[in-house]
C-alpha cells in the first residue's frame, strides 16, 4: 500500500496540471451522471405512491410547437367522455396572473 501512495504522489506531483484536469472532469462526470439519474429515477416513480398508479394518465397537447398540458376543457371533457374505460376524470387549472373569486359577496385573491 505505501507503495501505491508513493507512485501516485510522484504522479501527481510529476503531471500536476493534468492530474488536476481529470480529477475535476471525472467529479463533473460523476455529478451529472447522479443528477440525471436522480430526475430519471424521480420520472419512473412519479405516481407509484397512488393506489392503481398503473391507471393514471396525463393528457398533453402538442401546439405551437412544443407538449404542454394545457388543453381546452371542452377537449379534455370530450376525452373523458368518449371511451368507456376512462373510470373519473380531473382538469387541472394553472393560473399565470392573479384571479379574484366572488362567493357569497366576499372577495378572494388567489396571488400566484
């Protein structure tokens, strides 16, 4: 084992620079490497805390060139109505600016 050190503290004493070089090009590789498996890991796992997760779909919509999705709701009720074996069915709302919400005379501001 002394061996072992004395070699390569004579390395990286002798080739510095390229030492350096790889050892913060195989930290940069290892970084990115755990980071994209961890989004890959988060991807597969998404709904698997939901019961029947297996029966959970999202709907996107491909428009102006890109996958969103926001759809119309007339479209995704549509959707949910016209196959037999779609069981319940929810729409999701996102909001971009502040909304106002009148119920009962009072007044609420949902800010985002």
């Amino acid at each position: 084992m002394k061996t072992l050190i004395r070699n390569f503290s004579y390395t990286f004493r002798r080739f510095f620079a390229a030492s350096v070089l790889n050892i913060a090009g195989l930290s940069i590789a290892f970084s990115s490497f755990f980071v994209i498996m961890t989004q890959i890991d988060y991807d597969y796992n998404f709904n698997k805390g939901y019961k029947d997760y297996k029966k959970i779909f999202r709907v996107e919509v491909y428009s102006d060139n890109e996958w969103t999705e926001i759809a119309p709701r007339p479209i995704l009720e549509l959707i949910s109505s016209s196959s037999p074996h779609i069981l319940s069915s929810s729409i999701i709302t996102y909001t971009v600016s502040n909304q106002d919400f009148n119920i009962n005379g009072h007044i609420f501001i949902i800010v985002r």
